[in-house]
C-alpha cells in the first residue's frame, strides 16, 4: 500500500487509521516503492542485521588499527577493563558501549557494515539493537520488526533534510542514530506508536547542535566515541518514553529545529575540519604528524 510519511504526525495518524504497528506500516511501504513483497523486505532487513552481527563479532577482537593508526584498539581496552571491573550500570551498559566500539572500529578497518544512517555512527544502531536482543533473548522476527522500526524514525527525518555532518554537523549523523535507537528501544519493550515517536524526539531534541569537527578531516577523532556515548544517550530516551514523560516539543517540530540548526552552524564545523575539535593544539599536531612522509614506507 502507499503511504505519505513525511512527518512524524502523519506516521503516528497512519497507524492509528490502520491499526498497525510502525513496523508494519514501513515495510508495506518498502514493499509497494520497491515492487517487491514485504516477505523479500523482511528478508533484506535480516541481512542488514546479519551484516551488523558480524561487525561487532569482529570488532570486539581486532586490535588493528586504522591506516591512519589513530583509532582501532579501544574496544579491546574496554572489554579488558570489563573484565577486571564490572560496569557501574551492569551488563547490558557494558555490551551497549563495547558493540558501538566494536562496530564503528570495523568502519575504520574498511570492514563491512551497515551505515544506519551514516557510516560515522554505524556503531549506535547496532549496539542498542543487538545487545537488547541478546539480553532478552528476542526472535529475528522481533528484532527485524525492531529494526525496520528504527529505519521508519530515519525515513520520516531524511524526508525533511539529508543526514550528513557536512549538511547539519553530527547531530544529523550520531544524533539521528541516537533517535532510531530510541525507537527501536521502546518497540522492543513493547511501547506503543506514540512512545517510540516520543523517544525519538527526547533523544534528538537533547543532542541539537553537535557539530562535526573531526580531526585531520578522518571520521576517527571524536567520531569513535560519540558512537559509545549517544547508544547509551538512546536508552535514556527511551526509558523516559516508556514513563510517558513527553517532549513538551513535538517530534516534526524537534526536526525542524535541527533543520535550522544545521542552517545556522557555521561552515567551519561542518566536516571542512576548520574549527571546533579540530583546530585544538593537540588535533593540530596528530594532523601535522599525519602529513609528514613516512621514511619506513619508501
């Protein structure tokens, strides 16, 4: 069937005329714009999901570092320190923050996975999508439904901006993944249409403005890290969104902001790599000792 979801609002009015979750809403729509069955959709899901298992199988016990040599052991460290010393906030935290390290690093190894949105914050999704199946041993079917769930959240914003750090700094990149995992959390939890948009818009509203500044122009320095902190970021979302504690600002209208935002910040930090993190002394010299030749190569 074809469906208009250009808006949140229009999303939470379809479901509620079809009595459909958002899930099914979505891949009826995949199926009909793509002239296939929502079978083959499903089916297409789970390989992206088969795709994110495998990155953080092989991230969580690679130490190989990225051509640049910047970034690329520190999921290793953090699985190594979990093991002397549990997590503050218990199991799930540790699987969550050490699954965003495993995969984003696999990025940086040129490895396969699955951008969601970006290829800069690969690793949000994932973590809060695999970690939660694991820890409440959930169906493919469950996490498929989960996983299209997050896929509907990024569909309804890409259809008001493009989700790219060069566009609207990161908050278009680890902020919108942040905001899919949200919803993705509370459809998993079994919250209803409202509470996962709702998420949505609490983990997106509490992220506007973060710019894009990565060091020497890689997607390594701060990007790696953002990846850990914004997958826990979503699953406070989402148990405010579970407590009906709502965003006084509605989800549209939390987009548009970032929309604005994304107008207002300055060129320099977004992506050019001319200002913010970038610039600082320290991220001067690593890309100062980037550009010097390497006497070992010749």
């Amino acid at each position: 069937m074809e469906y208009s979801l250009n808006t949140f609002a229009r999303l939470l009015q379809t479901c509620e005329k079809y009595n459909k979750k958002i899930y099914e809403i979505m891949q009826e729509k995949e199926a009909f714009d793509f002239d296939i069955t929502v079978s083959e959709v499903r089916s297409k899901t789970q390989k992206t999901l088969n795709a994110m298992k495998s990155a953080i199988k092989n991230g969580l016990c690679s130490t190989q570092k990225s051509i640049s040599g910047l970034c690329g052991d520190d999921c290793v460290r953090l699985t190594e320190k979990y093991k002397k010393q549990k997590a503050i906030f218990g199991n799930i935290f540790e699987k969550i923050t050490s699954y965003a390290l495993a995969t984003v690093e696999e990025n940086l190894r040129m490895n396969i996975i699955a951008a969601c949105p970006t290829a800069g914050s690969c690793g949000i999704v994932p973590a809060v999508l695999i970690s939660l199946s694991e820890e409440y041993n959930l169906s493919m079917d469950e996490q498929i439904n989960a996983l299209i769930t997050a896929g509907a959240i990024g569909y309804v914003i890409s259809s008001k901006m493009p989700m790219a750090g060069a566009v609207a700094g990161c908050q278009a990149e680890c902020g919108v993944a942040s905001a899919m995992s949200a919803a993705l959390a509370v459809q998993i939890a079994g919250g209803n249409t409202s509470q996962i948009i709702n998420a949505a818009a609490l983990a997106l509203k509490n992220i506007l403005g973060l710019t894009c500044d990565p060091v020497s122009g890689l997607v390594e320095i701060p990007c790696v890290k953002r990846n850990a902190f914004l997958a826990v970021h979503a699953i406070t979302a989402s148990e405010l969104a579970l407590a009906d504690i709502e965003s006084k600002i509605p989800a549209d209208e939390v987009v548009d902001a970032m929309v604005q935002t994304g107008q207002l910040m300055p060129p320099v930090l977004k992506e050019t790599s001319l200002g913010g993190l970038a610039v600082t002394k320290s991220a001067v010299k690593i890309s100062e000792k980037l550009r010097r030749p390497n006497k070992n190569s010749r």
